[in-house]
C-alpha cells in the first residue's frame, strides 16, 4: 500500500482518517449538499454507507457555490487489500 509518511507503514487496527474538507464548484442550483460514503471489498461491504450532515451551500461565483464541513470519520480494523474501494457520492 503507497503511504504518504515516508517509511511508515499501514496498520490495520490504527485504521485510517477520510477528511470531509470541503466542495467547490457545486452547481448554483443546489442549495445544500451531503455526503454518502461506503467502503467495499468487492461484494463485500466492510461500512455500510452512511451520510456527512448536510451543510448549507455559499455562493463561490456567478455559476457555482460551495459547502465546507471540516469533519472526518476515523475507520478502524481495515486490512490492506487491493480490491478495497472507497465509494463516495455528493
């Protein structure tokens, strides 16, 4: 697995923190958004997908807006393999 602290490796009860930062260029037409988000091992489903709380959008420019959360979800006990998918939808 590519780790982004030089020679630390992954450790499967450490776990590993999804920042929920923030969305630019959300179309202006929507006026809030929230995320769905779920992790996968082919069928199998290792967190069932739950939801960011939904946040209020702010105008960015003319066509576009965007929402900021600054929150995060710590996973825990996940083991490193390579058909693990993170699924994410606005």
């Amino acid at each position: 697995m590519n780790n982004l602290h030089g020679s630390r490796k992954y450790h499967a009860f450490e776990g590993f923190t999804v920042f929920w930062d923030w969305v630019v260029n959300l179309p202006k037409k929507y006026d809030s958004c929230k995320i769905q988000w779920g992790l996968f091992k082919k069928s199998e489903v290792i967190v069932a997908p739950k939801f960011t709380e939904e946040r209020s959008a702010k105008v960015q420019n003319f066509n576009c807006k965007t929402v900021i959360w600054g929150d995060r979800d710590h996973v825990y006990d996940i083991k490193a393999h390579k058909d693990t998918l993170l699924v994410i939808e606005l």
